[in-house]
C-alpha cells in the first residue's frame, strides 16, 4: 500500500516545529525516524495531511549526563544505545536493552523520543523510562512541561501529549555504583517484539537492598512498575532466596490478557521466569 496523500514540511529548528504543530494541530504528524509512523501510513491506519520531519533541527540528538541524570534528545536512535556514552549499570541497562529493538535498520533509523512517543506496551524504551521514573520535556508554543512517565503513559499508544506538543527530551535518573541494574525479554524470534520483558534496578547498601525497581513490558496498555516485588526485596541481601521471593511476587501482581502470542497464564509465567533472569 502506499500512504494517502501528504504535505512534507522539513523545518530547522524547534520553533518552526512548533509553529507548524500550532498551525496544523491534529491533522499534522512528526516524522522522526518513521518505523512506526511510515508502516501505519502505509497501511492508512494514520492518515495525517502534514508530515513534519524533525531529522533536520538541530539540538535533538544529543545525550547528556551529570552525576543526577542522563538527558535524552528525542532524536537519539535505537542504534547509538548499544553503545552509550557513559557506562555503569544505567549504560549497561540502555545497551542490554537497545539490542532487543527491532533488526539492525531499524535500529539505524528509529529514534529513542519517537519510541516515547509512539507509546507501544511492549516497547522496551517505554519500559525502562516507566522503571526508572524518567521525566518527558514536552513544548509547544504554550510552553514547556515535564511529564513523569507515571502519568505520560495513558494507554496503549496514547499519551498525556496534546496534538501541538513535541516531545523534545527524556530525562532518566542517573544510577551510581550501588545499583545494579538487569533485563530479560521474550520474544518469539529475534527482532519481534517482546512478548513480555522485564527490567529491573536494585540499589545495595551495607549488604541489603534499600531501593528496588521493577518494571514489566506485555502484560498491559502500558508497562507497569512492581511495586508489590520491589517491597518483597527491600531490606533483604541479592540472594536467590530473596530473588525467588520478588519474582514469584512479580508473577501475582501482574494482569495480563491473553491473545495470539499467549495466554495470560504464559505471560504471568513469563514475568516470574524473567524477573528472576533479570535479577540474578
Ligand atoms: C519490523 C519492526 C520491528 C520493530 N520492533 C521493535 C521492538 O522490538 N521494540 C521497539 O521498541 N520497537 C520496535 N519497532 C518500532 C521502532 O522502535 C520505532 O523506531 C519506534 O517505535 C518509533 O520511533 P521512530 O523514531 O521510528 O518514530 P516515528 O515512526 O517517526 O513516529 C512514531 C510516532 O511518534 C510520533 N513522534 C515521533 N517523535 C515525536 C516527537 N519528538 N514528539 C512528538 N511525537 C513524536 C510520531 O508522530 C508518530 O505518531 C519495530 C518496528 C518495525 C518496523
């Protein structure tokens, strides 16, 4: 199929974007690396009458990072994070989980932001930004806001963006060396989606747990973080009593509905089997 007919704009910067995004509103579309958005064109599940691609504007594609956070710029592609440019165990976290994105060109061309915004319930950047508690800078003419994921993730495929917001960065919080961090995923070929993935953080000090993050991807409309397994692990020692503990906790706390791919028994499944690899 080839997608129903479309203005192309290419603007430069961030204000002509969010003029035009101001101008057009709902009947307009930002392009960022398309792996989504040309696929559902295609097939005219979106019909937008102006395409604004943001591969030109400068200031997008950066990655940033102090001692408190890492800062995304929404054009950061999938590929750029199988190697971030920082290391510990949030470098570890991006690279594990960017090599579980899709095949190789799409890596290439598909964005981190764009990922955000697309809003997949499987998508692991979703994932890792509901875990780690990051924050979305969203602007438009009105003004700029940050958004916690907690309240970006709407539902599936939706998000707390209005029509004229573009997504321009996404913080993370930094993760010093008390925090090991894991993920595992399941997909049915290399390169599908995940069936269910898994991502976890956990701080240690004097020998047990103080923080714990777990965040599941597949069993939703939106990935989920396990607040009952992060308690099961707070105060205890990273031993395998205490991970069997949080995972079995991880595999009641989910809801997940059953479809093609599997049976809501299977994924809740998943999520115990997964949470344990992630752990260990
Ligand atoms: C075969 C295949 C397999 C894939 N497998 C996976 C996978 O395993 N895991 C995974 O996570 N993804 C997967 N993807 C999707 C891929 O990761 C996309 O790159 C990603 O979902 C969207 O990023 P993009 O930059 O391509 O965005 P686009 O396709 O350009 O845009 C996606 C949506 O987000 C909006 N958007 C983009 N950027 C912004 C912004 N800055 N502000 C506001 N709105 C914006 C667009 O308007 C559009 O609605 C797969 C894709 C394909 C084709």
């Amino acid at each position: 199929m080839k997608p129903a007919p479309f203005r192309y704009e290419r603007p430069r910067d961030v204000i002509e974007v969010l003029d035009l995004l101001a101008e057009h509103g709902g009947e307009a579309k930002v392009l960022a690396g398309g792996q989504s958005l040309v696929p559902m064109m295609n097939f005219r599940l979106a019909r937008p009458e102006v395409l604004i691609d943001i591969g030109a504007v400068s200031g997008l594609d950066q990655v940033l990072s102090d001692d408190r956070r890492v800062t995304m710029g929404t054009r950061v592609r999938h590929v750029e994070l199988e190697h971030p440019p920082f290391g510990g165990p949030l470098g570890s976290l991006l690279a594990d989980a960017a090599r579980h994105v899709g095949h190789l060109p799409i890596r290439l061309r598909g964005t981190f932001g764009g990922s955000i915004a697309h809003a997949d319930p499987a998508a692991e950047w979703c994932l890792l930004a509901q875990t780690l508690g990051a924050d979305m800078t969203v602007t438009s003419v009105r003004g700029r806001r940050v958004v916690p994921a907690e309240e970006f993730f709407r539902s599936a495929f939706v998000t707390s963006m209005a029509d004229d917001e573009l997504l321009t960065e996404v913080r993370l919080p930094w993760l010093d060396h008390n925090w090991t961090t894991g993920f595992s995923e399941f997909s049915r070929r290399a390169g599908d989606f995940a069936v269910v993935a898994v991502a976890t953080a956990v701080k240690m000090g004097s020998g047990l747990i103080v923080e714990a993050r777990i965040g599941a991807a597949g069993v939703g409309p939106t990935p989920v973080r396990l607040a009952n397994a992060e308690a099961a692990l707070v105060d205890q020692p990273l031993s395998p009593e205490s991970i069997a503990a949080a995972s079995e906790m991880a595999g009641q706390e989910v809801d997940p509905r059953g479809d093609i791919h599997g049976s809501a028994d299977y994924r809740r499944d998943l999520v115990r089997a997964l949470t344990r690899r992630a752990l260990r």
